[in-house]
C-alpha cells in the first residue's frame, strides 16, 4: 500500500511565498542602492519559493510547478511596482505612504521605466521558474521511485527480468564481450511502452549494462540486493545556480563603481569621449557642449520639495564637456594657458583657498592643463577644470560640486573623460 505523504499545503504556501520574498532582497538592493536594473536576479524567486515550500514541510504536489510560477510573477509585479517604488522613497528620506507613491508614478518617466523594468523581469522570472518546474517535476519522479519499498522493487524488478531478460538470451548478449546494439535492442522494445519502462528499470538497478556502444545483461547482478538511491547531485543545482547568480551579481556591482559597466561612449563629428552613465545629460542646444548632472553624496530632493536658494546640500554634482577652436594667436603654448588662468583667477573677486594647476599628457598624447580649485565663501565649492589641446582645437572638462564628499569621484570623471577624449579629424 502507497504511503500517505507527509506535509502541509498551507504551510508549504506560507513558506513560498516567504522564500520568494526573500529571494527578491539582491534584486531590491541593486535597484535602489546600486543604482543598476538588473532584473535577471528576479530569477533567484522561483529557486526561493521552492526552498520555502520545502523548509516549510509543503506536502508534495504535482501543481506544485504551476503554483511556483503564478506566486513568482504577482511576487515580481509587488516588487517591481510597491516594494522597489517604496525603498525609493525612503532612500530620499521621504515617509513611505500611498500619497507619496502616487506622486512617485506621476512622473511619466519613471511610470515608464518601472514598466519596462517589470516586463523585463517577468521575462526572466518565467525563465527561472520553468527551470526550476523541470527541476521539481525530476525531483518527485525520483522520489517516487525511492518511495518503493523493498517488496515493491523487487516485484517490479522479477517482472522486468522476466520480460527483458529473453530479448538478451535472445542474441546471446549476457556479456560485455557478447553485447546487443542499441538500434537493435530499440526494434524488440519498439512501441511497448511497459518493456521501455522495465529496460530503464534494469539499467538503474545495474542489471543492464552497456560496454563499448552496445547493452548487455548481467545475470551476476540479479542477485545483488540493491535499491534506487537518489540523486543528490541534483539536489545541490539550485543552490550552485543561486550562488553563481550572486557572485555574477557582486562582480557587476564592483565593476559598476569602478565604472567599467556603467561608461558611455559620446561622440559627434568632431570629438569622442566616454562618461561614467550614472551622470545625466541635460538637453541643450548648442553644438560641441554635452551637460550634466549628478546626486553623488547629496539626497536627490523629492519632484514636490521646496528648496530654499541658499540650500546648497540639495543640489546635484555638474559637468561640463566643451570643444572649440581658436586662433594661433589666442594661445600659443599650453604654458601661455596655463599663465593666462592663472591669471584670470588672481582678477576674481571671489578667490579660491586652494588652486592648483600642472600640465600632463593624455594617453592620447595631448597637452592637458589640470587646474583644481575649492572655494568656501557662500558655500563650499570644489572644481576641477581641465584643458585638452590639440593644435587650435581645444576641449573642456569642467566638473563642479557643492558637496566635498564628492571630491574623489568628480576627480575620477574628469580623468576618465580626459583620458579617453580623442579629435576625430
């Protein structure tokens, strides 16, 4: 009599959707504190929802597949839509509520974004879900088959030995040195679905054997005591999958703030250059100038704050990338630029407490002038001002923050954009 399975539905539907919830926290904290969409941890939800079940003693179901995947795309849906929006807001100090999200999805760009993002990771959450379906569907066939007590295998093993064991006497294969092909064992089993079921059953149980591309039955074999055993290989497969998956993700973060991942290339008919894509571009109208902007250690304010014009701390880090041209006698020598700011400066009214200035090449074998300067009259102030020439073609690198915190990644930008800054013509 078949053993009455162990387990609760209703715990194991608790312990799902936990496990999904939690699969989600990789992907909630690249979103909103890596400043990356990396949707494909989404399918991290489906190997959660199925260690869930487990842990929680779910009892064993062939719906379970089907459950896993609808529980994963409303788990996605919440999280892409409620829970993500949620950390947002907090993340800008705002208090969490339906007002303050309504106001969040009043902006059409990020209604659209967020939409976009969800769709993306539906994609993969369904891809995650149906290998982890597959993976179940083989778990409960194997533990099916381990269920069999020792009657039952041995009842089901004669029955296969009495209707397998004549086709092998058959072509006298009863040794490795006497063995039957494949295509001809296939044509005395073909279209017998019972005999295809008892020949895999002999093969499990090392009854049939296969030795240098052909089968063969091993008479030895029928009287060893053996039982199915499962495949504990398999059992580790999410887990290397999950951890694979985290690993990936930790890498893409690392290689994200070193700026690697995150770089765009930007070019017209004159010059290229590459900027970090954390910074965003402000539309302009004029040719040869690229502007930019960026919260780097200051809180983005939220669209309905009120900021007061004295409250510098709310205001973004900006960038400046510029390329003209300019007559021989306006600048001679990167030297006579180098003088000529300095003593455009010493002219200022407002002076800087710090300036500092070289000259240096770039990889691309360009005289660059590096200037930094830090104010802290009506607030404090750094700037790094760089100038790339090129015979009368000169480029500018100009970055400018109110928050000194940012003085190492605003020094990284202008280099980056220095180094990879090349004249097309």
């Amino acid at each position: 009599m078949e053993e009455k399975k162990k387990g609760s539905y209703i715990t194991g539907f608790i312990g799902l959707i936990i496990g999904g919830l939690i699969a989600t926290i990789p992907w909630i904290l690249v979103y909103v504190y890596g400043n990356m969409i990396f949707s494909i941890l989404s399918v991290l939800i489906a190997v959660g929802e199925f260690y869930g079940y487990t842990i929680f003693k779910g009892k064993p179901t062939k719906k379970l597949p089907i459950i896993i995947i609808v529980i994963a795309v409303l788990i996605v849906a919440l999280t892409s839509l409620v829970i993500i929006p949620a950390f947002l807001i907090m993340k800008g100090g705002l208090t969490v509520s339906i007002a303050s999200i309504k106001s969040l999805y009043a902006s059409e760009t990020f209604t659209s974004a967020i939409l976009k993002d969800t769709g993306v990771a539906i994609v993969f959450t369904l891809f995650g879900a149906g290998a982890m379906s597959s993976y179940i569907k083989n778990k409960m066939n194997n533990a099916n088959t381990i269920a069999l007590n020792k009657d039952e295998i041995e009842k089901s093993k004669n029955e296969a030995i009495k209707k397998v064991k004549p086709i092998f006497k058959k072509f006298n294969a009863l040794s490795a040195e006497h063995g039957i092909k494949a295509d001809e064992l296939n044509a005395e089993i073909m279209e017998k679905a019972e005999l295809k079921e008892q020949l895999e059953l002999l093969k499990k149980l090392k009854i049939v054997k296969k030795s240098k591309a052909k089968f063969f039955y091993d008479e030895e074999m029928e009287k060893v005591d053996v039982e199915l055993k499962n495949n504990k290989s398999s059992n580790i497969m999410p887990l290397i999958i999950g951890i694979l998956l985290v690993v990936t993700m930790v890498g893409v973060i690392i290689l994200n703030q070193m700026g690697i991942l995150n770089t765009q290339k930007v070019s017209n008919d004159n010059i290229s250059f590459e900027v970090n894509g954390k910074w965003i571009e402000y539309q302009n109208y004029y040719t040869d100038v690229w502007t930019y902007y960026r919260y780097i250690n200051t809180e983005e304010p939220a669209p309905d704050e009120e900021i007061s014009e004295n409250d510098f701390s709310k205001l973004p880090a900006y960038l400046n990338v510029s390329n003209s041209k300019v007559d021989a006698e306006e600048l001679s020598s990167i030297q006579d630029l180098q003088k000529d700011m300095k003593e455009y400066v010493d002219t200022l009214e407002t002076k800087p407490v710090v300036y500092e200035d070289s000259i240096e090449k770039s990889s691309a074998g360009y005289d660059v002038l590096k200037i930094k300067m830090v104010y802290d009259e009506e607030a404090d102030e750094i700037e790094y001002l760089y100038y790339i020439v090129n015979e009368d073609d000169v480029a500018m690198v100009d970055a400018i923050s109110y928050n000194m915190e940012d003085e190492q990644e605003l020094e990284k930008t202008v280099e980056t954009i220095t180094e990879s800054l090349k004249w097309i013509n």
